[in-house]
C-alpha cells in the first residue's frame, strides 16, 4: 500500500483518480469517496476464480454485495449480455444510489461501464483493471459493447469515479495479452517525449514481469492518455494521437479475424507501418528498426499468413474516422511529434504493399 502511485484525471463533467499499487484489491474501501447503498461487481470467468473473493472481502464488512460473472471473452461485450447484467442489478436490487465495480480487462470494463451509464440514467462505477491492455481502456472515458455489424458501435463517454489498479493481478495474464498490453504502452510512448520510449526498450517480457518496472510503465502510459483526453474528450483533434498504429491494426484484426491475433499485436504491426510510411512521408529517420527488433525480442508475431492488400485498404476505408473517402493516419513527423494525415487509397495500397512484403522476408 504505501508504494501507490495516483494520477488525477480531469473531464468536463467530474475527475477521479487513477491508483496504481499492490494489493490494493484488498483495501477497495478506502477509496470510495461517497456512500453507497449497494454494490454491484461484473467480472469475467477467468477473473472470477482468481480475484472476486478478494474483492468481497475487502467490502463486504461494510457494504451489501452482489455480483455477477459473464464468459470470458469479446463475445461477451454484446447486447444479449448487456440485457442480462440489467436484468440481473435490477434483481438484485441496485438502484440508483449504487455502485458497479467493473472487475477485469478491458472487455469487462467497457461493458460494466456501459451497464453503470445506462442503469436507471446512469450509476457510480469503479474500474479495477485486471490486464495491462486495461491500463489504456479504464482511462478516457468511453464505454461501449459491440453491434454484429462493427465493434464499439453502441456506446458512450461516461468516465469511472475510480481507477483502482492492483499490479498483482497482472502476474496471472497469458503471455500473449502481456504483450497485447505493451503494445499499447510503446504507442503512449512514441507520441510522447523520446525517454519514454527508450527506457521501453529495454523491457524484457521473457521475464518474469517485475512490480515496480510494470508499475511505472503504466503510470507513464496512463499520463500520455490523460494528458490527451483532458484536452479533448470528444475526440475532435489531437484524441486521434491515440489511434497511432490503429489504422492498419483494426484493419489486420477484422482480416485475420477477431482472437487469431490480440489487439495489441495487431497494433504492434501497424505501428510499424505507420513509422515506415512516416519515414517515406517525412524523409526522417525513426526507430522503426528498434521496434521491430524489440518486437521480435518479445515474440510479438511479425509475419503474416498472405493478405489481400486490396481486402485490407477497404477494411481501412470502412473506419469510423473515415472522410471523404480518405484514410486517416497518425504519423510521427518526429518521435513525440504525432501528425493527423489524410491519403487516398492509391497512395495507402503502394505503401502496403511494400511494407508486407519487407516484413514477410525480414
Ligand atoms: N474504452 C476504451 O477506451 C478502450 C481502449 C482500448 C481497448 N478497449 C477494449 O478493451 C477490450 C480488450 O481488453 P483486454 O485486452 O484487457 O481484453 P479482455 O478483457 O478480454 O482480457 C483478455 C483475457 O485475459 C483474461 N484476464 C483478464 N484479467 C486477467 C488476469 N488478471 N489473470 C488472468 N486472466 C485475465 C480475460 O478473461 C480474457 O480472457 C476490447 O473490447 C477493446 O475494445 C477499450
Ligand atoms: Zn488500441
């Protein structure tokens, strides 16, 4: 406890604190700021065994818990899931002076937050992270399930009264969503300030992950994402920093199709996309060749199954970013120095066509 660590995040409408430490599923009640009539926790089947009694415990004293476990998975990011956590609360006898804990990784934390938005207008709800990819979705504010047309498409902006983040709970995540996760954190760091990103560099993930590197990495990560999100909310200008790698990311995941690679390693392979065309476009040198290294150092997976360029410039086309036609990227003029582009889909094919075929004969 006494090596926490906390950011203040400020929205339009509230702020909240982000709490980094160990153990702190132990200690939930100190850091509720009001009080509640009930609380209500969603969690996963995968977060359920390891962490749910820890979190009981350490507020059942005090407060009349229920709970409530859905399968593990983005399937469960839906709206028949959605309609049976409402039903569930209601029976339970949430109401409006109640709290929903959201108990794992980020698909949890943006359906839990969904639920918390839209249960009777809108109920407290607390993220506790479970996954390191969490440390980018329980900050910013946008919750959201999935529509069979697109993911994310039913949502909002509805910010947590709390982050609570215990690192102890990272050390039970599978390999692959720890390198999802710090996927996302090189991104915080390439639109950031270059020491950010070399101190990454020398991140080991064949090794046991250690406490307290994992617990500046986030809090570093977190500040990038706060910094960005305090200053624009909604998304109209520089939220879309964050997007960095996303372009040909989503495009790689809905190709591949959805759980054949994580999110973060798709990302992982946008990101070097978009540093090699920052290269191209901006006649700069990036550490597009350090990344790969370091993504190879970590066993990210780097080569793709044949791809149609043709398939995945029309999945970049169908983003909701998407203006006039154009595909939007975020490209780093400089490290730190993120750019909002627009390119036709001409100029998008030439350059990923180049880009695959270097990456599958690296
Ligand atoms: N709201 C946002 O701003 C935002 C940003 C990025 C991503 N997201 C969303 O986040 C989701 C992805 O998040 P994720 O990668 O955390 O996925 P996830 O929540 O599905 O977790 C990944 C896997 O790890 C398991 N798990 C979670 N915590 C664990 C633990 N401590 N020990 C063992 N296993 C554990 C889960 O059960 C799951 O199988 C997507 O739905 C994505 O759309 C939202
Ligand atoms: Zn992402």
């Amino acid at each position: 406890m006494l090596l926490m660590k906390k950011i203040t995040v400020h929205t339009s409408t509230k702020q909240y604190d982000v709490t980094i430490g160990k153990g702190l599923r132990h200690h939930v009640l100190d850091f509720l700021t009001k009080r509640y009539s009930r609380i209500f926790i969603i969690t996963d089947s995968n977060v359920e065994p390891l962490y749910l009694d820890d979190v009981i415990q350490s507020i059942e004293k005090d407060y009349h818990v229920t709970y409530t476990v859905v399968p593990a998975g983005e399937g469960s990011k839906s709206m028949r899931f959605y309609f049976d956590i409402m039903t569930e609360a209601i029976r339970s006898g949430l109401d409006r002076d109640g709290l929903i804990i959201a108990l794992g990784g980020g698909m949890i934390g943006d359906l839990a937050g969904f639920v918390a938005a839209t249960f009777m207008r809108g109920i407290d709800f607390i993220q506790m992270p479970t996954t390191i990819l969490a440390h980018d979705s329980s900050v910013g504010g946008k919750v959201a399930i999935n529509h069979p047309e697109g993911k994310n498409l039913i949502g909002c902006f509805f910010p947590p009264v709390a982050v609570i983040y215990d690192v102890e709970t990272l050390h039970t995540i599978p390999f692959t969503e720890v390198r999802s996760g710090y996927a996302e954190i090189v991104k915080h760091s390439m639109i950031n300030e270059p020491p950010f990103w070399e101190k990454l560099q020398q991140v080991d993930l064949n090794k046991p992950l250690d406490d307290n590197y994992l617990k500046q990495d986030l809090l570093r990560g977190i500040e990038v994402k706060a910094n960005i999100v305090e200053q624009d909310e909604r998304e109209t200008n520089i939220r879309q920093y964050l997007n960095f790698g996303h372009t040909l990311g989503h495009a790689l995941e809905a190709e591949l199709g959805y759980g054949k690679i994580t999110h973060g390693e798709a990302i992982a392979i946008g990101m070097l996309f978009a540093l090699q065309v920052s290269e191209k476009y901006y006649k700069s040198q990036l550490p597009y060749d350090a990344l790969y290294q370091w993504l190879i150092n970590n066993q990210y997976p780097t080569r793709l199954p044949q791809l149609s360029v043709a398939k995945l410039v029309e999945r970049m086309k169908r983003d909701k970013k998407v203006k006039d036609q154009k595909i939007t990227m975020v490209l780093l003029k400089d490290l730190g120095k993120p750019m909002i582009k627009q390119f036709d889909d001409h100029k998008i094919t030439v350059w990923l066509e180049d880009f695959l075929q270097e990456l599958n004969h690296h």
